[in-house]
C-alpha cells in the first residue's frame, strides 16, 4: 500500500524536500508531499502524504503542532535562529525560573505575529526570504496565531540559554517567538535548537528515522491508511444507498447525515466496506461536502446494487 500517511522523524541539516526526494527516489513513489515545512536545522515530526492521501493535506495541515527547543540569549541573527548572520549584540540580565515562567506566560493566548523575513511567506508574488537575500525591504502583514501553552526554564549550565516547549496553531513561527521572548526579557535572542514532538494527531514516538526508511522495502514502510490517519476526526457510518449519493458527489445527501455537534469542525464519512468515503465540514446546523475520496468501481457498484 503507498496511500496514506508516513510519519518521518526528520534529521537536522536537510530541508523538508530533500525528505521528499530521498524517500521518492529510493522506493519509487510517483506522489508524495509534506505537511508543515521544517527549517534545515530543526528536526523531528514531519508527516508525509503518499498517492491519494494527498488529498488530505488540507486537512491534516490543519492541527496544532508542538515543539522543544533552546534559545540562545544575547546574540540576535538576520534569520531569527542560529544559521544566521548575527546583526545585534546584547547584555543578558539575570534570569531566574519563577520569572522566566512568568514572562513566557504573558504569550499565551491569541495574538498577532509578523512572519519572518527569511520565510516562505509571499508579498507581491515572491518570497519573503528571496526579498531578503536580494535587499528589498518588505512589510508582511501580521496573522493571528494561537499559544496554547508556553514553558520556559533556564538551560542547565549555560547562562545564556533557555528552554522550552510550546503548542501553537497553524502559521506560528517559533523563530519569532524566540526573538519576541528575548525583547520582553529585556535583551535579544535567537533561536538554537528546535524539535517538533507534535503534529495535530501524530507523535513523534510514532515516527520513524530516516534512515530505517531509507533501509527497508517499499512494502515494509509504515504507512498510516487514510482513515488512521484521520483518527482524530469523528467518523459516521453510512449505509449503501446514502453511501452511493455521497461518492457520487450529492450535496443533498448529506441532510441524512447525523447532524453535526458543537467540536465537530470536520468529519468522515464511512461506506459499509470501511472505507473513507468523503470528508465533510460543519457548517451553520449541517454539513458540506469538502472531499469525495471515490472508491473503485466495482466497490461502487457494490455499494449500490441494495438501492
């Protein structure tokens, strides 16, 4: 099977393409793409997409991530973490845990963050970070990012260093949280050392290294199927008649289905072979069809034949 979900513990020094293209090139696999870019430097939890599991980027990408990692206090680089060119200098205070606790806490919660200018995010059409390597000058526009949480201690053994962890939604840097940190802390920062240990769903413990994937057959990768892989979403039942509307894209068939609840954002429509049918969103007191995953004819043909 090469449809479904393969969670790679990603290794430092190697951007999230160059997974990609290892992985492609060493077991032959035609469509293949990942959720939630990882800077060369940082390392761990990169969920991969294979054949028709792309599909379901869009809604995998969806979830809260969660990291650790260190930052360093004093120096503060162009890119915001350790790779960069350092462009400020700064005394470290004294910084105890109880107070460094305190300030981190200040973060928690909703609030806007200006993405960096080394970063993926477009203006005019171009890349900030292509901007930034020629000398243009830009202004992104900030985006409202969630904190759910934000812990921070002193480094053992090193003054000028923190630790930390952090849960936050989709489009959070933590490059700038670094830098944000060290302002508020009254000096200036950067970032050294980040893991990513959460993906909505995934952990990182069910990850495995690159190179044991690189090592094994292409039928001995540990794909998650589609409908694993989407364990976090609640799944209804359907039987043959309403499953045949559904793959056949029937928006009206969906007023059948049981009505949303008020955590539902997304769900799964399952066909009484167990396959996932289509995925569906909560909208107002009903749903929408988001993605039909169409099964194969006969299994449509099958579904149907009771109508």
């Amino acid at each position: 099977m090469s449809d479904g979900v393969l969670l790679v513990d990603k290794p430092p020094r190697l951007t999230s393409a160059d997974v990609v293209r290892a992985l492609k090139r060493r077991h032959g696999l035609r469509s293949i793409g990942h959720l939630g870019t990882l800077d060369p430097m940082a390392t761990g939890l990169l969920p991969l997409c294979l054949g028709s599991a792309t599909k379901l980027a869009q809604f995998l990408a969806s979830g809260d991530k969660a990291y650790t990692g260190t930052i360093r206090l004093g120096i503060a680089t162009d890119t915001l973490d350790i790779t960069g060119k350092v462009v400020t200098e700064a005394p470290v205070p004294e910084i105890d845990a109880p107070g460094l606790a305190a300030v981190a806490r200040r973060f928690v919660g909703e609030r806007l963050q200006r993405p960096p200018l080394f970063s993926a995010v477009k203006v005019g059409g171009k890349p900030l970070y292509k901007l930034a390597r020629a000398g243009i000058a830009a202004d992104p526009a900030p985006r409202t990012i969630s904190i759910e949480h934000f812990t921070a201690w002193p480094a053992a053994g090193a003054r000028n260093e923190v630790e930390f962890t952090v849960r936050c939604s989709k489009g959070t840097y933590v490059r700038v949280l670094a830098d944000e940190l060290g302002r508020a802390l009254g000096t200036v920062a950067t970032l050294a050392a980040l893991k990513r240990t959460e993906f909505g769903e995934f952990r990182l413990a069910e990850a495995a290294s690159l190179d044991d994937l690189l090592a094994c057959d292409r039928a001995a990768l540990p794909i998650l199927a589609p409908r694993r892989a989407l364990r976090g979403f609640r799944e209804i039942e359907v039987e043959p008649r309403l499953a045949w509307a559904i793959a056949a894209g029937q928006r009206d068939a969906l007023r059948i289905l049981d009505p949303p609840r008020e955590q539902d954002r997304f769900a799964c429509t399952i066909a009484p072979n167990g396959e996932l049918l289509a995925i569906v969103e909560r909208i107002a007191h009903g749903w929408e069809l988001r993605r039909v995953l169409m099964p194969e004819a006969t299994e449509l043909y099958r579904l149907r034949t009771p109508c």
